[in-house]
C-alpha cells in the first residue's frame, strides 16, 4: 500500500479544535437549546452497537435539556455521507455526530475525503468502549479459532466474511484478524451490520466479527456460535469465550468505540453545556447498568482527553492499515 501521504500525517500532529482548552462555563448561550438537537448516526438503524448507544443516550439528554434529541441515521460510504452532514452542517450545537473509528480510519482507506476528520470537528466525549465477537455459522466446521485459521488456510479464498463496510469496526477487526492470522478469506460489504448478520444466519456467509449486543442473543438461541472476543481480556458479559489473543493470534487486540463530535467552530459555551449533562448521564448507575447488559463500558472522558484518544486511534489504524497492507475494495 502506498506510504500514507504528508498531508495525513501532518493531520495527526495538529491540534483539534478547542482540544486543548477548557470549555467556558461562564458565558454559555442561556438560550441553548430551543429546539430539537440531531444527533447523526453514519450508519443503518438496527444492530449497530453506533446507533443503540446514541438512542440510549438520547432517552437520557432529552429530559436533560429540555428538547427532544432525534437520531438521523445516515449510512453510506462507510460513515463519509452521514460525517459529511455533520461538518457541513451549522456550527451551533443542533447537530452532533455519533461517530466510531470509521471516522479516523477513512482517510486511511479512501483516495478522496469531502471533509478532514482531524480538524473539522470537536471531539466532545468517549460514550463507550466494547468488544466484539468472532461468531460463525453453525454448520462451519471449526468451533475454534485455531480450527478456523486451519480451515482458511486449507481453503484459501473459500471462506467468507460479511461486515457493515469498509471503514467499519467490524471490517477492520477482521482484516487485522485476517492478515495476523495469515488467512486468505473474501470480504462481502454490507449496508450495516444487520444485513451481513442476517445472512450469516442463513448460512451465506462463514463467519463475521461483529458487536456483541447484536451477536451475543444469536449465540445463546443456537444460532451462531462463538469463537473468540476481540479485546485482550475475556468480556464480563461472556466469560466463558475466548479471547482471540489467547485462541491462536498472540498480541491480536481490538476494542469498539463510539464517541460524540461537534461541528467546528461550535461555541465552547455550548459545547460545554452539552458535555456537562453527556458526562452526567454516562456516570449514571441506570446508563451503567444499560450499557454493562449490552457488554459495553461508558466513556464521560473530557475533551481534552478524547481529543487524546482520537489521535492515537489514528496513528495506530493508520499504521496497522500501511503495515498490515489492507486495502479499500
């Protein structure tokens, strides 16, 4: 793969906007918000760990602040059309993004981007973290991970994964899989998550890695089973699978994430308004105890620190992507 281009990694040494400096809390629009905020989700409604956590977190900001938060699922382009929205969108806090790696990736991945995702928007606050899970259909002979890095590798390109995208966290979980492993497996793009499990289900597809909140009920029912956990430690929520790491690809590690993002240029008095009620309903025991059911972790880290965080997703993505040889499709 081409040697990522000075403008990208220029992009990783700048400062985000208003990453640096606290939000003002003095001066805040008292007007703020009198009407309904949108929150964009870049990808289909349905299964997608993206889309459940900005619902859940909509049912808890509404009454917070007084208007009713409506989602505006976007999908398309692995995340681009919904992002886009969001950075050509006015910069007054009735637009925010749900956004996931999708976002720091896709640069990595395409040739031409509409927007830069490193200096046109505020990353407000880390919403969550949460493995996903290697599952297969029943009928697929291997009930591990070592059997199904045997099984690749003995029928190369017959097997085949179905994910939400290129540039989804599914997607890029199983291509980091794919070549740790040294496997020669074939991609089926999905419009979102629901459709690639759907026909796993249906026994179109050998295997996906996807979010545990939509794979995890199909594992119990007999439906898929499961093979391994992306993180490097077991999931509270599973214990009795695997990790990946610990199942045949030492060092193999991925961790889900979605977090809030604000347009450019968005007031830091509204900005800070809105991260003080997204922190307060994360620290919650009632958000703790929704997301701990669905395997997931709740973030409330300050911008600051999420503007850390967005950073070093990019550096390590945007190095696994060159070294590691992944592709667009």
């Amino acid at each position: 793969m081409p040697s990522l281009s000075k403008r990208r990694l220029l992009a990783l040494s700048l400062p985000l906007s208003l990453s640096a400096a606290p939000f003002a809390r003095t001066a805040f629009a008292q007007t703020w918000p009198d009407r309904p905020i949108r929150i964009v989700v870049p990808f289909p409604a349905g299964a997608g760990v993206l889309d459940i956590m900005a619902r859940l977190l909509a049912q808890h900001l509404g009454p917070a602040l007084g208007q009713q938060i409506v989602i505006d699922n976007r999908p398309g382009a692995g995340g681009t059309i919904g992002a886009d929205v969001v950075a050509k969108a006015p910069p007054d806090g009735y637009t925010v993004l749900m956004g996931n790696p999708s976002l720091v990736v896709n640069p990595f991945l395409m040739a031409k981007m509409p927007y830069d995702p490193m200096t046109d928007f505020i990353p407000l606050t880390l919403v969550n973290t949460a493995p996903l899970l290697l599952v297969a259909h029943p009928s697929l002979p291997a009930n591990s991970v070592k059997e199904l890095i045997a099984l690749a590798r003995a029928k190369p390109a017959e097997l085949n994964y179905g994910s939400g995208g290129v540039g989804s966290t599914p997607f890029l979980a199983t291509e980091l899989f794919r070549s740790m492993a040294n496997i020669d497996v074939t991609h089926v793009p999905y419009r979102g998550g629901a459709p690639a499990l759907a026909d796993l289900v249906a026994g179109q597809l050998s295997f996906m890695i996807e979010n545990m909140p939509g794979t995890l009920p199909l594992v119990k029912s007999g439906k898929l089973k499961a093979l391994g956990v992306t993180t490097d430690h077991r999931a509270a929520l599973a214990p009795d699978i695997p990790t990946i790491a610990e199942s045949g690809v030492p060092g193999y590690e991925v961790v889900g994430w979605n977090g809030l993002f604000l347009v450019r240029d968005t007031p830091r008095a509204i900005a800070g308004r809105l991260y003080d009620e997204v922190a307060k309903a994360l620290r919650s025991a009632t958000v703790k105890e929704q997301m701990a059911a669905l395997g997931a972790e709740p973030g409330g880290n300050t911008p600051a620190e999420f503007t850390a965080f967005v950073r070093a997703e990019s550096a390590r993505w945007g190095r696994i992507i060159q070294d590691k040889g992944i592709k667009p499709e």
